[in-house]
C-alpha cells in the first residue's frame, strides 16, 4: 500500500509528456478529418493549383529562410552572454526588420523608417517583459 502514496518524477523526460499528448490528439484528429473530408481533400487539387499560381513566389521561401536562420542563430548568440536572453535580442531585432521589408507593400522612406522603429522597440519591449515581469530568462 506504500506504494501507491509515493511518486517518482523523471525530470530528464518528464517535460515530454503533454507534448506527446497534444501531438498524438493532433494526429488523430488530422486523421478523421483525412477520412471524413476524403472526396473535397480529394478533389482540391484545381484550387490549389489556382493558389499557388497566384501567390507570391518571394515571401513563402524569403519567411521560411529567415525562420530558420533566427532560430538557427538564437542559441549560439545567446551562449556568448549566458542567461540574459542576449540572444532573444540580437536575433529578433534583424528578425523583425527583414521580415517586416519582406511583408511590405510599399518600401519608401517613411514606412522603412516606421519598420526600423518597430524593429528597434519590440523585441527590447518583450525581452524586457519576459525578464523583468515574467522572470523567464530567454535563450
């Protein structure tokens, strides 16, 4: 019966386990949609062709690239100042900036000045907010 009052936490994986739930419920529900939409997800392929013909080449791959080399950079930046979320900062600043000139419809003067504000403002504003309100140290 002692047995049954004591628990035993795995801190190595325990974090795994809600993600793995999620994910699992994920994957089930994708499926039931697969098979209960199965004749429109089927016949989507006219629709999808007409999609992709009219989107915009540039910013699909440009969003996807500058993604991957954010998250890429994020970890090793933030290594050289340990636990100051230097690397949150370094990296959303370009971040936010590029992304924002590559969502831009118009790039005069004024709204690049408007997306460098941003850029300057934000991600200070938010690491700032995680460290200073939240006590979340950022990577």
């Amino acid at each position: 019966m002692g047995e049954l009052t004591k628990v035993s936490i795995d801190f190595a994986t325990s974090h795994l386990i809600f993600p793995r739930i999620v994910g699992g419920l994920l994957l089930v529900l994708g499926l039931a949609i697969l098979i209960s939409r199965r004749k429109e997800i089927a016949g989507a392929g006219a629709h999808w062709r007409e999609i992709w013909r009219q989107m915009d080449k540039l910013r699909l791959p440009g969003v996807l690239a500058l993604t991957l080399i954010y998250f890429s950079l994020m970890v090793p930046i933030g290594d050289l100042w340990p636990n100051t979320g230097m690397g949150f900062l370094i990296c959303s600043i370009p971040f936010v900036f590029l992304s924002g000139l590559l969502f831009m419809h118009e790039r005069g003067r004024r709204e690049i000045l408007i997306m460098t504000a941003i850029s300057l403002t934000i991600p200070p504003l938010v690491w700032w907010l995680f460290s200073e309100v939240f006590f979340l140290t950022l990577p």
